[in-house]
C-alpha cells in the first residue's frame, strides 16, 4: 500500500472518529435543552399562568361566538379551528340578536 493512500484513510478515519465525538455531544446537549424546556413548560400549564390563561381563552371564544353571529369572518375562523358547534348555531344567533336589542 501506498504511504500516501494510507495517510488519506488514516486521516479520513480520524475525521469520522471526531465527527462521530461531535455528534454525541450535540445530541447530549440537545436532550438537556429539551429537558430544560419540557419542564419549564410543564411548570407554566400547571401553574396560575396556566389556569389563568385556560380561563382566559375561553372566556375569548365565548366573546368571539357571540361576535360570530354577525361577522362571518370570525365565523369562519372558529369553524376553521372547530370552535363552533353546528346543532347549536341556530338557537344562539336568536338568544344573541334578542339580548342586543
């Protein structure tokens, strides 16, 4: 064999070694990361930011179906992220339009 050739594969060798070195750090930090942020995100759905915001947003889509009687691009918005209930549209334009006026 060549001592050239033999040069090249030993290099192309340690370059495999040490990008296979960096592919385990990175995953490792990786997983950490995600960890960190799987908890942190954990600790804001299970406290009062959470709630508050569970509570908030429901609150909204309540105010945003009753906006949805009278402006259909509301209206298509929550049908678009299935907010609106079919059976129920019917009744709650009339409870709504009597209650304005």
């Amino acid at each position: 064999m060549n001592k050239l050739l033999y040069y090249i594969i030993l290099l192309m060798g340690l370059v495999c070694v040490a990008l296979s070195i960096t592919l385990i750090i990175a995953s490792n930090t990786n997983q950490k990361i995600q960890l960190k942020i799987q908890n942190q995100q954990q600790y804001l759905n299970s406290g009062i930011l959470g709630q508050q915001g569970q509570q908030i947003a429901g609150s909204i889509i309540q105010e945003m179906d009753k906006v949805a009687v009278s402006n259909s691009n509301i209206r298509f918005i929550l049908e678009q992220y299935g907010f609106r209930k079919p059976a129920s549209s019917p009744t709650e334009p009339l409870e709504s339009g009597a209650s304005k006026q």
